[in-house]
C-alpha cells in the first residue's frame, strides 16, 4: 500500500535551497540565447520544453552555427533520460488520462530526487510541489537574461559564460558516478573530438550520444 502524500506546500519548502541556483541559471540561458534566437524565443522555449539541459544543448548546438534539425535532435536525445523517469513516477500520480498527464510535466531531475521514497516509490505532492517555484525561476530567469541583455550584453565581464561549461560538467559529475557511466562520457567526447573537423556543426555532438548504448550493455 503506498503512503499518503505530502502536501504541495512541503514540496515548495524542501525546493528552496534550489530557487537562486535556478534563476541563476536561467538567467545564463537567456543571456547567452538572445543574441542567438532573439529576446522571445528563448522565453517561449522555457516555458514549452523547461528543460535545463536540453536548452543548453540547443543553443550550444545553434550557436556553433548549426541548423534547427541538428538543433532539436540534440534537445530531444537529452531528453530521452525522461522517458525511464516517467515510467519509474507513473504509479505515484492519480486521477485520468489527462490529470496524470499534467502531472508528469513535474518530473525534472531535482523534483524527482527530492520525492523519492527509495523503494516505496515516489511522493507526489513533493514531487509537484517542489517543481512549481523551479519552473517558475526558470521562466522568469530566462526573461531577465534575455530582455535584459543590454545590461548584460557582455556575460564574461560577470562571470555568465562560465555557466554554460560549468553546467554540463555538473550534469557529467552527477551522472559519472560509476566507471561504465564515465567511460561512455570519455568516449563521447572523443567521438566529438574526432568528428569536429569532418561534420557540420551540432552534428558531432549528436554522433557522441550514441555511445551512451554501451549503457545499454546487460552485465
């Protein structure tokens, strides 16, 4: 039988320590999407994908001059880490087709570390709660960096460009902690090396995911 759920305010609280490193980091997208693709587009896209790491994918790929395809593929392929997420939350969340669907729109990684009851499952009143002020910082961080980018139309004068490198190492470091998950992280990044002078911009990058099917490997 599954434990009752907390509230949606004890996800709010347990989110706090998270909201400023959010802003922050939307504010770094913005910054550094504006001069790409305009003040608004990089607005709508964190409303409508809310995905850290996908954006930052899209844009790296965009700004080294690539197409939107290359683009997007790149944004999807870091999104697809959602799709064992959603199955493994699925049973936590109530009512239709509908209400769950609306529902699993909360699923982003910290939201899904903060709900979870090891092997009980997970709670769906952190897992929302904890999501609500994340989207919002994110949100309203990417419209300070991209409407306010003549303030800051120079980000490596206040650090920002450091964000953008910094926040795929962390991504790395959270996800290497095991040799095979670091040796397919090594080998993805010699895919890229190798393929830069021979491919179009972005697709190198997309090239190195697939390593990440030596993951798939059954010990």
């Amino acid at each position: 039988m599954q434990d009752e759920d907390s509230d949606l305010r004890a996800g709010v609280r347990a989110a706090l320590p998270l909201l400023f490193p959010t802003l922050a980091v939307g504010i770094s997208f913005g910054v550094l999407a504006e001069p790409v693709m305009g003040s608004v587009a990089p607005i709508v896209m964190s409303v409508i994908v809310f995905a850290g790491s996908a954006q930052f994918a899209a844009l790296s790929v965009l700004a080294a001059g690539g197409g939107a395809p290359a683009a997007i593929t790149a944004g999807l392929l870091m999104n697809t880490r959602f799709l064992p997420m959603g199955f493994a939350v699925a049973p936590a969340l109530r009512g239709g087709p509908l209400k769950r669907a609306a529902q699993g729109q909360a699923v982003i990684d910290t939201s899904l570390a903060l709900a979870s009851r090891g092997e009980r499952g997970f709670d769906r009143g952190l897992l929302v709660g904890a999501t609500i002020p994340q989207a919002a910082c994110w949100i309203s961080g990417t419209a300070i960096g991209a409407l306010g980018g003549s303030v800051l139309s120079e980000p490596e004068r206040f650090g920002i460009d450091a964000i953008f490198p910094a926040f795929f190492l962390a991504l790395l470091v959270k996800e290497a902690r095991r040799g095979l998950a670091l040796g397919v992280a090594l080998a993805g990044g010699l895919v890229t090396l190798a393929l830069l002078p021979f491919l179009p911009p972005g697709l190198a990058v997309i090239a190195a995911f697939l390593t990440a099917l030596v993951g798939l490997r059954r010990p």
